[in-house]
C-alpha cells in the first residue's frame, strides 16, 4: 500500500492524495479512477469545487472498496452554523455513507442567501456572518464524530493565532490544517506549530496551482535532473520528506501516476528547497481570495 502518516486520531492517511479543485466535472470522474487504479488511496474534495457528484463516480468506477480508501471533504462558509447539513450534502453528492476526513473550509463564515455560493457585498467583497465566529464552527463539528459520518475533523486555510484561539476551547484538537504549501511558501512556521500540536499540516496547490509554475524553477530542474525525475515529483516529495500529506491536483493519467512516485532527496536538496523562497522575488501566496477588510489579519 502506499506510505502514510498516523493522524491524531490514531489512523493511518495516505502521505499522497489527489486534489481536485478545479477539474471539470467532465473529466475529474476518469482522473479520480485513474488515481485509484495507479495506487493512489486518498482523494481531497470540497463541496465547493461542485464536482464531487463525479469523484464519486470515479470512486465507485475504480473498483477498490470503501475502507481502503481515505476521503477528505470540507465544509463551506455557508454551512458554518450547520455543519452536519453541509457534510450530508457532501456525503450525498460523493455517494458515500462516511468521510475520513472533514475540515471546515476557510475560517469565515457567510450569509446564506438563497443558495448563494459566495454571497457578496457591494464592493466585491464577500459576505461575512459577523454574528458568528470559526470557534463556535468548530463546536459544532466537535459533535460530527459522534455522529458515525466522520472519522476526523480538521480545519483549512487557519494561522498559527486562529490556531490559538481555536485550541484554547477545543474539546477536539483538530486533525489537519490544510494550506497552500510549496516551496514558494514553504509555511515553515505554520508547519513546525502544527507538527508540535500534533496537527497534520496539509499542502493545497502544492506545485503552485493552475499551470504549476513551481515547476519552472531552475533548481527544482536541476534536482529533477539529478534524479531523472519529473519536477513535480520532487516538489512532492519535498513535502512528504518535511512531513506534510501532499495533494497534487491533475486530470492527467500520466501525470497522475508520476505524481504518486517519491524519490528521496538528500539533506542539501531539502535544505535548498527549504530556502527557494528566499531568492528575490520568489515569495509567492497564489491563493488569496478577497475576503475583505473585515476580517483580522493577518487572515493566514
Ligand atoms: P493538469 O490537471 O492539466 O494535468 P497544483 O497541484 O499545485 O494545484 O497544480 C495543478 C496544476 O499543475 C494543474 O495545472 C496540473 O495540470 C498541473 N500538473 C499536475 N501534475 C503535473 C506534472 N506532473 N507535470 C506538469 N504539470 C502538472
């Protein structure tokens, strides 16, 4: 099987998973059962990305029963003071009965308007539930595990003092926070206070989103060259070496299957992907939705 990591739960996550933010819901059923029939076990979702309805099909298609697998799902702003709604909608969407793993998407609440996805001010921004709060979220996903639909619960998109605050009240340390990660952002901080709570940190965007352009890095190149690697595989596996889950996003066969294959890198290669993002001008948050002034910064 392939390699993992042992949650705080006590279970075992497959150090690789497929991510599927922005795969069409045309193509992310095949890629999903293409992941699967290559070895791939785990498989992140989001109501959000509106393609889970195919993951699930990809699921099903490939063949490999339930309990080999390991699911991640979030839940959307709009569900925050209804978790267990938005995990159902989820859980019905993907045709599954239980999820692995279930994290509330971005520590921001929103209105519900209609079935707004992401209702908006007039300036643009998006609208925040300001009468509610990502702890009081949390309470309510305290109460998910007992409900047999989960098997751990986690966050995303949460800093180091939104961490804080959240653990200063949290019967449930939270599995997992996941975040954009790569060697542009390497988030050694957030990564190391993670690793001390005992919460997994997890890479989104892992070869820096759309067209990967962490990819392009001569010295990423140049260590793909020394190993007669693809590029992505060594971004990949500087992730799992550091010991974050890695969720590299594709809907290409090929690429899919190169992905899931780490190879070891050395001390110096790891420590000269460690400081990438210290060349200038090589610093680089990708993913920054406009979330608006509301909120205390520094968001992440
Ligand atoms: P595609 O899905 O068309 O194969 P991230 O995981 O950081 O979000 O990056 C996803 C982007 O990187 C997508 O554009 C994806 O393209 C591309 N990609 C994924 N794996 C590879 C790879 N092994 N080599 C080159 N590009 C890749």
């Amino acid at each position: 099987g392939q390699k993992t990591f042992k949650l705080n739960t006590g279970a075992e996550i497959p150090v690789v998973g497929l991510g599927t933010w922005q795969s069409a819901p045309g193509e992310v059923a095949r890629a999903v059962e293409s992941a699967i029939k290559s070895g791939y076990r785990h498989i992140d979702c989001a109501w959000m990305y509106g393609n889970e309805n195919e993951v699930g099909q990809g699921i099903k298609a490939s063949g490999v029963p339930r309990e080999e697998l390991f699911i991640t799902t979030k839940v959307w702003g709009t569900y925050h003071r209804r978790v267990e709604e938005g995990l159902d909608s989820s859980l019905k969407a993907l045709g599954l009965d239980y999820v692995d793993l279930l994290l509330v998407h971005w520590p921001v609440p929103l209105i519900v308007r209609g079935d707004e996805k992401i209702p908006l001010n007039e300036d643009g921004t998006r609208a925040i539930d300001k009468d509610w709060s990502p702890e009081l979220t949390w309470k309510e996903m305290e109460k998910l595990p007992a409900t047999g639909k989960v098997k751990a619960i986690g966050v995303s998109n949460w800093s180091i003092p939104k961490l804080e605050r959240l653990l200063k009240d949290a019967k449930i340390v939270p599995a997992a926070n996941q975040v954009e990660l790569h060697p542009f952002l390497p988030q050694h901080d957030l990564v190391s206070y993670c690793q001390s709570k005992g919460i997994m940190p997890q890479a989104y965007s892992p070869l820096g989103s759309s067209g990967g352009p962490v990819l392009e890095d001569e010295k990423v190149k140049a260590i793909a060259k020394a190993h007669d690697c693809d590029p992505a595989q060594v971004v990949i596996s500087w992730g799992v070496q550091r010991g974050v889950t890695v969720l590299p996003k594709s809907v290409t066969p090929s690429r899919i299957e190169t992905n899931g294959r780490l190879v070891a890198l050395t001390k110096d290669e790891m420590k000269s992907l460690d400081e990438l993002h210290l060349q200038d001008g090589k610093h680089k948050r990708l993913i920054k939705p406009n979330w608006g002034v509301d909120l205390e910064f520094p968001l992440w």
